[in-house]
C-alpha cells in the first residue's frame, strides 16, 4: 500500500485518482486529519507501508513571505516526521521539493546547480531536502527526491497564476496581472503525476529529479494562449509590478528525468490549458 500525504490538495487528489486507476492501493491523509508537524499524529499511520508520497506542505510563494514560521513548521518540521516515520517502518520516501535556484547561474537548469532559498517557501523546502539527505545518509532511508518546476491544472488555487488567467479570461472584461515579463517553466499536473508513480520503483539510494517541460513561456504568452484556446480577444493590463526576489526565467533540465526514470512530458503548455477551460 502507498500513503499519501497531502491527499486532499491539487496534487494529492490527482495522484490518488491515478493510483485509484492503476489499481494501486493507497491511503490518503490530509491536514484537516491532524497536523504533520506534530509527532503524535504519527502514531495514526499504518505500519505496513510500501512507499510514502510526501505532499503534504505550504506552497503559495506570497503567502510565505506573511506567513513564514507556518511554512518552516509544515514543510521542514513535518517532513522530519514523516522521514522519523520511515526510518520507523522501513519506508522509501518521495519528498516533493519545489524550485530552489534562486536566480539560475545558466540555463537549463540541471540538479547539480547551486541552491539558494529566494523566499521562506523555498528555504521550507531547503530545510526538508536537507533533512532527507540526512535521514538517507544516517539511516538509509530511500529517498526520492522531486523538484517540481510550475504546476498547472484544474482545481488549482485561484491564487495562483495560471487560474487567475484563466477566470479573466472567461468572465472578467479584462486581463490584468502584475507582471508581464517573467518566465516560466509550466508543467501540467497529470505530467508530474507520471512522474511520481515512476518514482515507485527508486528502491535505494538518494535521487533527485527536475520535473518541468523544459520550456519556458513569459506572462503575455500564457494570457495569448488562453484568450486563443478560449477564442478571446480581451483587453490586457500590466500593473508593471514586480515581485520581491524575482527570478524572471526558468527552465528545467530534464534530462536525468527522461533517462533515470524513463519519463518525459506529454502535454504541451496549449494542451493543458485546453483541458482546463473544457472542464470550466
């Protein structure tokens, strides 16, 4: 059986559901079922594991700049759990990481490149990738870790880019953003999905993985997109806002990706959205 932490967010559903179809059992836990960051919480989770899916986590990049201790607490304490938990119960991990380059020093971006926490979410996350190589070199716990580049598709958070556009799109009289220059490397969620299963068979060692198209794609570009796939022309407004530490291009190199787990994208960024704005 598989444990999923997370099973409730925009990610966990989705690997659910795949793992559903694939008959792969699993058991989902969420965070409306305990708190991760508490020890005692693990001591509701089974003993007999086959792997665990770390998803749990604080991912909203504004937010944590607000909020900063509730992200360290959830992402970097509550990995350390789960990690205790594996070490426990013998247990291979995938722990979902996030983009941690800072600004890139060259492009595409392999998993060798320098690390640098630009905000609290990625420093969370920082911490959690720290722990797991301790807990992979101290007890050999299996690790898998999964450096997801920019995740899209239905149901996510209206927060974040990608949605918002798309709301507009649909039934704003106008697009507005705050920036229309930065790039980034989308990938649609059923991709990344993939890429998680495949993860199933990292039975030892530590391993860490960029998932991403290897592509990138400006604001203005993805707003183009939509208003094409959804036959728009609306008016566009730029705030000319820019971020605290914003990085303005990313792409992913994949390849170790495509060789170590014999996974590659297969949804270009029109596809994804094509099957978001189907689903409105």
């Amino acid at each position: 059986m598989n444990l999923v932490t997370g099973a409730g967010g925009f990610l966990g559903r989705a690997l659910m559901a795949e793992l559903s179809a694939r008959n792969l059992p699993a058991l989902g836990v969420d965070m409306q079922e305990g708190d991760i960051a508490d020890p005692a919480f693990l001591n509701t989770l089974p003993t007999k594991v086959d792997r665990v899916f770390h998803l749990a986590a604080q991912t909203y990049v504004p937010d944590s700049w607000e909020r900063p201790q509730e992200f360290i607490r959830t992402n970097a304490l509550g990995t350390g759990n789960i990690l205790q938990y594996c070490v426990e119960n013998k247990t291979p991990v995938t722990l979902i990481s996030g983009y941690l380059y800072g600004t890139p020093q060259v492009l595409p971006i392999t998993e060798s490149h320098p690390l640098s926490a630009g905000n609290p979410y990625a420093l969370s996350k920082k911490l959690a990738e720290e722990m797991g190589e301790f807990y992979h070199r101290v007890h050999g716990v299996p690790i898998t870790i999964i450096r997801p580049f920019n995740i899209y598709g239905p149901g996510q958070n209206i927060k974040f880019l990608i949605p918002t556009i798309i709301e507009q799109v649909l039934h704003a009289d106008k697009v507005e953003v705050q920036d229309l220059a930065p790039k980034r490397d989308f990938l649609f969620y059923e991709d990344l999905v993939e890429a998680l299963i495949l993860t199933r068979d990292c039975l030892g060692g530590l391993e860490t993985f960029n998932i991403g198209s290897g592509y990138s794609i400006d604001v203005q570009e993805v707003i183009d997109t939509v208003q094409r796939v959804a036959g728009t022309a609306k008016p566009v407004h730029s705030k000319e806002m820019r971020r605290q530490n914003e990085v303005m291009d990313v792409v992913a190199d994949i390849t170790r990706a495509k060789t170590q787990l014999d996974w590659a994208p297969r949804h270009s960024f029109e596809d994804g959205i094509r099957k978001i704005i189907s689903l409105a």
